[in-house]
C-alpha cells in the first residue's frame, strides 16, 4: 500500500497518460484517443479530512486526437474549434475521500472544470485509483459529456444522412509519479 503523507504532495504526469473519447453516429460507434501526454504538469494533492484537494491543470493537445479515420480525426478537431481553441483543459478541484493506494483499484469521485472549445463547465467525474509495484498511481477517469454542453454542434456529413450523437464518454488514465 502506497500511503500518502499528511499535508501537500506533488506528482507529475507521466507521458503514458492518455485520453479516449467514445461516440456514435446514427449508422457506427467511433473512438478517438490522445494516446499520450506531451506536457510535464503536476498535480498536487492536499489532505483535508476525509477528502482532499486535487489542484493541477492539464492541457491536452486537441491536434493530438486520433479517431483512426481521417475524415473522422479532422471533423472531430473542427468541431472542437482545434485552430482557435488548441487545447482542452481539466482543472482538477477535489476528491471526496483519498483511500489507501493500493493495487487494487478503489471508487472515488471528484470535481473538475473542463475547458473545451472555450466554454467551462464544472463537472462532477468517477475515477478508479490505484497504485503499482513501481509506486505509480493510477487515477482513471469517467464521464459522460454531451458536444452541446460545452456548445458545439455534432459533426453531420452528407447532408445530414449521416449525424454523430450528441452524447460522448470520455475515459482518462493519468499515471503520476511523486516528485
């Protein structure tokens, strides 16, 4: 078990982190992903009880996105305003309780602010936290967005034949290591 200090801590956010967006259209399911983390930013956590703040930013490259379809990829990032807004951001508020890390993953939630397009929105997200052998921690994220939350429009194409739904889940892993 990896016992977190009392008072603050900081850890970075290793580049093997990724994010992974789930959708659909009326006629298949797409996945799109940012297979890796191309910045060094921390996290800090600080005990408070039986919670804790969680404070730190991260700033995901929207040009990364792979949707692993062309044509795909490129609707995505212009939905997402990717020239004018090139990166969507996760600012990390709190948890509401730290339990003991250990490798089996345990159920916690916590509050965020996600940036995309321009517009934020506080959002309350599930993780599952754990931690290895090589006292990496494992926070991995969940929630279900919708493109009209942070007012964009769903791409269509073909004159609206074809429509992406409006509804996304997104899945976060971060692996973070003390500094």
């Amino acid at each position: 078990m990896l016992l977190l200090s009392p008072g603050k801590e900081q850890w970075v956010i290793t580049d093997t982190s990724n994010l992974i967006v789930n959708g659909s259209t009326n006629i298949n399911k797409f996945s799109c992903e940012i297979p890796s983390y191309d910045r060094l930013d921390t996290l800090t956590i600080t005990r408070n009880g039986k919670g804790a703040l969680l404070s730190g930013n991260v700033g995901l490259n929207v040009q990364s996105f792979d949707c692993h379809n062309s044509m795909m990829t490129r609707d995505l990032r212009k939905t997402l305003h990717q020239k004018e807004y090139p990166r969507l951001f996760i600012q990390f508020l709190s948890l509401n309780e730290l339990p003991g890390l250990t490798a089996k993953a345990q159920s916690v939630t916590g509050l965020v602010d996600i940036q995309l397009a321009g517009v934020t929105r506080r959002l309350e997200v599930s993780y599952q936290i754990s931690a290895d052998a090589d006292r990496t921690i494992h926070l991995l994220g969940f929630k279900t967005i919708k493109f009209t939350d942070f007012n964009l429009v769903p791409p269509s194409k073909l004159g609206g034949m074809i429509k992406t739904n409006d509804e996304l889940t997104v899945t976060f892993h971060l692996r973070i290591r003390a500094i």
